[in-house]
C-alpha cells in the first residue's frame, strides 16, 4: 500500500481468520482488537485498545476505532481507522498490526511518498517564485561548464542588431546542397560496411561484391549448367518416335519378357490362380500362431491374450480391482475445502484463496491500491506532454519570446558581415540534390556513383538481369516445355508406341493358345471365407499343443471353465455356511483350541507388549481410531498442561512445545472450554 508523506484520515481494512481452524472470523468485538504500528528505525507505538466503529463502515474517519462493514457477505473483513502520527513524512515505511486473542495476528507494510522539496535546488535556496508553486529559472554568466559568457551589462528582452564588426564565433559558410551530393556519390565505399546499412548493400552489389558474384553465378547457371542438364532429358516426340536406343525402354513387339514358359493353348484362364493354402493349412495357421503379436484392441486375438495363464482375465478371478484413476480425481476435486485447514498444506492454501480466504482479501486490497490511491498519487505529477505542447503557467519555464534574459547587451548596428552566411540548406534540399544528382559524372571505381550507373537502365548488371529474363521467360521453359509429365505417364495421353498397353499389346515370345491338357501350376479357386471358417472352428484340438499359441489356449479353456465350475460350486458353498448377514456364523469357524490360544495370546500382545508413540502436533479429528483416541486422553493426563484464564495448553514430551490447545471463558456463571484446536 502507498501513502502520500503527511497523508491524513487513513483508513485500511484487514482481513482476520480465527487461529482454531483458519475461517473468516466474524462477528469480532471491536474493543477485543489490540492496534499499534512501527515506523522504519523508530520504537513501536504503544499499543491502543480499539474503540467502535459506526456500523455499516460509511461513517467519517475516527482515529484507533474498527468496524466490520458487512459481517454476511465480507465476513472476517474489518475496518481499521489510523492516526495520522502512523504516516508522518520522514520515514520509507510503516507497519500496522491488528491483533485479537482468537484470531491471527495480521500486519500490513504501507510505503510512505516522501514530499517534493520545492524550495531547494541541489541543497541551495531558490528565488521566491513570481507564481505560487513556480520556481524562477535566472541564466548565470561565466564561462564555466553550464553558463553563457554575455560579455557584461545587461539587456531585456535581446531584438535583432544590424551590424557586428567582429564574429570569431560564427561558423564558415554551410556546405551546398551541390557540394553534399557530390560528396556523398564520390565517397569510396570501402570504409562503409557496418552492418544493416546501405553501405555495406552497396559494397556487396558492386563489381567483385559478394551480390554481384551470387548474380554472375546465377548468370551462368541459366545460360549453361541447367541447359546442358535439361538436355539429355527424352522429349514426347523422342517416345513417340521411338529414336530412343531400344535397351532405354521396353519394345512390346521385339523385347522378350523373362520367365515367361511358352505354353501349348490357352483360351481362357481369368479363373485360374496359383496354389492357395488349403482350408485344413489354414486352420493348422490359425491356432498354432504365437499370441504374444495379437493385441489390438477389440480383437479375439486380444481375448484370447487376456484369457490365457497370467492374462488380464485370468488375474480377475485372483482378486479384485483398485479403485479407478477417474474415481480418485473426483473424491479428490469433490472434497469440501472446510475440513482442510492444517498449516503448511494444499488445503489451507486453497482455503485462504477462495473467495473471501485471506489472499483473497489482501488481493481486494491491493486492486483498490492499484486501480484508486496510486492514481490519485500520480495525478497532479506533469507529464511529458504538458512539458511539450507548454499547457502549464508560463512561469513553470523560460520562454525566450517574452521572459527577460540577464546579462546580455543590446548592440546598435553592424557595418561588416563577411563572416556571416545565409541559411544552410534544408535537408529536403540535401535530400533533393542527392537524388536528382545526374549518374554520369560518378563513375569512380569503388563507389555508390558507379554502382548506381551499373544499375539503371542499359548499366552492366542491368544486362545481366536481362538475359536472366530471357533465359527463364523463353529459352529454359523451352527446353522444358517437351519434357512428359507425371500426369501424361498416369493418363496415358502420350503416343501409344511410347508405353506397354498390357489391355491392347503383344508380349514377344508368348503365344496365344487354344487348350491346356496338363496344369500341375495352376489350381482352382481358392477355398471360401466360410470354408476357412469351417475349417478353423471344426479342427480337431489334438494337433496344436504349442507353447504360447491360441490352440493351447483353447484346450486350455475346457480346463479354465472345469475350475470356474470348481470356483463357483465353492462359493455357493460358502454362501449356504456363512448364511444370510453371517446367520451360519455360530463360532470361530471351528478353530480348535490351540488357535483360539495363539488368537488370546496376540490379542494380549497388542494390550501389554505393544507400545505406540503419544499423538503429536495438529487438530485431532471428530472421527478417529481407538489407538489415537486412548492416546489423546492419555498424553492429557501424563504431559504437561497449563491454564489462563483465557487458554488451556496441553504440551509435548519436551514440555515446551504446545501441541494442542483451547479458548476457555468463565462469565461467573458458566465456565466454556472450546473446542481443542492444534498448537502452538
């Protein structure tokens, strides 16, 4: 928080949590709040003892009194009203603290601005301003570093003079707009290389520049290296005319085709294939093939994975489950945030987060810093822009059209002025001189002039580019422009000479017959996808024993299924001897009388030998175990305990330590010990 140094009727507003169990803590007396503040390097204040503040928070600032504006919709969050002591200028910061016996104690860090001194300059006292809040500015005569020599006497309001006899001040004449182009197109460019400049540009596109070599480069790849490449390549017309030598492509009327056996007839074979599987070979694949490769979903292959020894489905029948990933998500962003207050935990964090949580209200706090009191701060400070465009009182700086100039001398008339010059010319003169200087007269070696020459129109490199145009607009699109496509090849819209048409061409060296008598090569149709399916499913078990493979895992089966029958008798078994909500369960299930002796004995254990470490530091839960319970009570009657008339505390082993403790009350007529909170 920011407070301007002196600032008056400062008000803040705290957010306060009750130290049981983290809450918004309404409904707090305003004479149960303890106020006081520090300021940097200063004693504390003496603590005060707030008064009541007006209900609803709306009322005028009264010093040390508090107030909970809205206890139903900002609960916990009280305003505080300071002395203006708290906030004198002087000091960087100051820290107010609230404190209340139930509740955290909270603080708040306040910058204090300090003042502008308008009265000094650099330790020293300035004149008495013309204007209230506006100092006067006076130029100081000398010679030193910041001061004007003026010669002596002094002059109001310096005017125009007509004659000086002496000027070693003034400067020689200004360079021509002429003189500054001809320097600029003559300059050598080889000291002009920083980079992102138009020098160094103008170095690499110069005769022998790293540009220029690119573009001779690209010059000689386009008139000779991609022509000689582009020229082996076979053109259409070379297909379709076939003045290829014959080995470049396949000649369907000459060219013999290899392994193919000259057969007697054939008149018509398009039913015939080679050898398929048989159905029983195909059965034999099927439930000798290795699982372990099968595993994608919604597949037998998959079934039949997780059905196997170890599988995903034979491990079902061994136990059950774990709760599911999704149903742990929501038990955990389902969970009430109330009950998780511990500190130094997610729970208490997301607490003091939610809305009206302390961060919460200290985020409040600093939205109304950021978006009210830092821009009232800011408001009154001139900006940059009332400095330039002169919207303060004139008296805040020197204007030298009206403000009189101490020190200077009018001077009546001048009779000689051959040291004085007209005005330089502008720089849209420079600018225009420049580039309507004419090319021809800069041709020398190493600079821009001669650069720009080679450049217009008819120059060297301009040449150069030129013939690129021609070579890449009529001479290589030329040479291309024959060349078949893709698309020619897979539309077959060249010559039909220029490919094999296996609908329409003869193949040399087979021969069109009439009959084949003997076929041991070719063999019918396949067999059906039903017939495979017949043979799979009908085959015999017996043949297929293989380790890993789906035939042991359906002979498997019938052992799987002999054992669920085995499982499922046993707990029908069982469900008639347990009987309805444990009705068949009369005794311990027939234990004989050793192991009802060993079950006294580990029961005796845990009573005599078992030992358990007394229950440390936090809030002890309404729901517990028994172990913990015993231990509470216990720890209460052994350890050290002490009580105030305000808080019972219940402490460690050390004796020092607290770790639980209570709020106690006594209104002389009914004592109140609250409920046990964790320490310290």
């Amino acid at each position: 928080m920011l407070v301007a140094g002196g600032a008056t009727n400062v008000t803040t507003y705290f957010a306060m949590r009750l130290a049981a169990d983290g809450t918004a803590a309404t409904g707090l007396t305003a004479t149960g709040f303890d106020l006081q503040y520090v300021r940097s390097g200063a004693a504390p204040s003496t603590k005060v003892d707030a008064s009541a503040g007006t209900a609803g928070g709306a009322a005028a600032h009264s010093d040390n009194t508090v107030v909970e504006p809205d206890a139903t919709d900002q609960p916990g969050l009280y305003r505080i009203d300071w002395p203006n002591a708290a906030f004198a200028a002087g000091v960087r910061e100051v820290i107010l603290t609230a404190k209340v016996a139930t509740a955290f104690t909270e603080h708040l860090r306040v910058t204090i601005d300090g003042e502008v001194n308008v009265v000094e300059w650099a330790g020293t006292d300035v004149a008495t301003p013309d204007t209230a809040g506006y100092p006067v500015v006076t130029i100081k005569d000398g010679t030193g570093t910041g001061e004007i020599n003026t010669a002596s006497g002094a002059v109001v309001n310096v005017t125009t003079v007509a004659t000086t006899t002496t000027n070693t001040d003034m400067v020689a004449a200004a360079p021509s707009a002429a003189s500054v182009a001809d320097a600029v197109w003559d300059e050598t460019m080889a000291a002009h290389t920083t980079a992102d400049t138009a020098g160094l540009v103008m170095n690499e596109w110069q005769n022998g520049g790293r540009l220029d070599l690119i573009l001779d480069i690209i010059a000689a790849d386009t008139t000779t290296d991609i022509p000689a490449l582009l020229a082996d390549i076979p053109t259409v017309s070379e297909f379709n005319a076939r003045t290829l030598a014959a080995a470049d492509y396949f000649d369907p009327a000459a060219d013999a085709v290899a392994n193919v056996t000259l057969v007697a007839t054939t008149t018509t074979n398009t039913d015939m294939v080679a050898a398929a599987p048989t159905a029983a070979a195909n059965a034999d694949a099927v439930w000798d093939e290795t699982m372990a490769g099968h595993s994608t979903a919604d597949t037998a292959g998959l079934v039949m994975n997780e059905w196997q020894d170890g599988g995903r489905l034979d491990n079902l029948l061994d136990g059950a489950s774990a709760p599911s990933a999704a149903a742990v998500a929501d038990a955990v962003w389902d969970e009430t945030l109330a009950g998780h207050v511990t500190a130094d935990t997610a729970g208490l964090l997301l607490n003091e987060w939610q809305d009206g949580g302390r961060l919460d209200l200290i985020l409040d706090i600093v939205a109304a810093d950021t978006t009210t009191d830092i821009p009232a701060l800011l408001a009154d400070i001139p900006t940059v822009s009332e400095f330039n465009a002169r919207t303060l009182a004139a008296a805040s700086y020197f204007d030298p059209a009206a403000d009189t100039v101490a020190n200077v001398t009018t001077v009546a008339t001048t009779t000689t002025n051959t040291d004085m010059v007209a005005a330089a010319p502008t720089a849209a003169a420079n600018a225009d001189a420049v580039w309507d200087e004419t090319l021809a007269g800069h041709v020398t070696a190493d600079t821009a002039g001669l650069l720009l020459n080679e450049w217009q129109d008819g120059g060297r490199l301009d040449l150069i580019l030129d013939t690129i145009a021609v070579d890449t607009t009529t001479d290589i699109p030329a040479l291309i422009a024959d060349v078949p496509t893709v698309a020619e090849f897979n539309a077959r819209t060249l010559v039909a000479a220029s490919y094999f048409d296996p609908a329409a061409d003869a193949v040399a060296n087979v021969t069109l017959v009439a009959t084949t008598t003997t076929n041991t090569d070719m063999v019918a149709a396949a067999p059906t996808a039903a017939a495979n399916a017949d043979a799979v499913w009908d085959e015999a078990q017996s043949g297929h024993v293989g380790a890993g493979t789906f035939g042991v895992l359906a002979s498997e089966i019938a052992t799987l299924q002999t054992e669920v029958d085995g499982i499922q008798a046993d707990t029908e078994d069982l469900q008639t001897q347990i009987g309805t909500a444990g009705a068949g369960l009369t005794d311990l299930g027939g234990m004989s009388t050793a192991m009802k002796a060993e079950v006294n004995v580990e029961a005796l254990d845990v009573l005599v030998t078992d030992t358990h470490a007394e229950p440390g530091q936090g809030l002890p839960a309404a729901t517990a175990s028994l172990r913990d319970k015993i231990g509470y009570l216990y720890k209460a009657w052994r350890n050290k305990s002490d009580q105030t008339s305000s808080l019972y505390q219940l402490y460690n082993d050390d004796a020092s330590t607290v770790d639980q403790k209570a709020t106690v009350s006594d209104d002389t007529t009914t004592a109140t010990k609250g409920e046990i909170a964790t320490g310290p």
